[in-house]
C-alpha cells in the first residue's frame, strides 16, 4: 500500500518559537567559522582546563558562524537603539523646554508692560 502523498507534521512551529534573524553575515561569518576552527584545534591539542576553555570558545564561534546569529550581537543592537531612543526623547524635551522658556519670557514681559 504505497501513498504517494507526503506526511507533514500538523503542528508546523508553536506560536512562542522564534527563528532568530541572521546578524552575522559575510565575511564575518566566515571569520567566525574559521577562528572557531583553529581555537577548537588548539583547544583539544592542548588539553586540561585551558583546552576545554578554548574547546568551548571555538565552539560558540562555530555556532556563531554557522547559524549567522549572535545573542551577543542582538543585545548590543538592542542597547544601542534603547540609547538612541533616549537621546531622542531628551533632544525632544529640551526643545519642549526651550519653548517653555520663550514663552514664560514672553509672558513676563507682557506682564511688566502691563504693571510699568
């Protein structure tokens, strides 16, 4: 009994699973996977405590490299855009302060007129 139709599963992704966006792109990606390389290389050549420090370091830089994502990245991007959104709202309240200035001068000029 062959079916010629393809099974596909019924629930294709969950609603709360993300595919992350690449960040990585490049030669970035492939400096990634090429220093992942070598530090796992150097890290199992040399063994001990240091060696699986290396093994792990060259790992994250392969995973890096190969999915073209960075946590890391992500979080710097975010912290720069939450920077520049606080820039933003200073600039704009400064400029709401400085109307507030020429208003309170305008009005207390007004008022000095109309008391002198």
């Amino acid at each position: 009994m062959s079916d010629s139709k393809t099974l596909r599963p019924i629930i294709e992704h969950t609603p709360f699973e993300t595919q992350p966006t690449q960040n990585v792109h490049g030669w970035e990606r492939i400096g990634s996977v090429a220093g992942g390389v070598m530090m796992v290389g150097k890290g199992l050549r040399r063994g001990g405590i240091f060696g699986l420090i290396q093994v792990a370091i060259g790992g994250v830089a392969l995973a890096r490299g190969f999915t073209g994502h960075s946590s890391l990245k992500d979080k710097l991007e975010q912290g720069r855009q939450d920077m520049n959104a606080v820039r933003t709202k200073i600039e704009r309240a400064g400029a709401e302060l400085k109307n507030l200035k020429t208003k309170a001068e305008v009005a207390a000029e007004k008022a000095t007129k109309t008391t002198g």
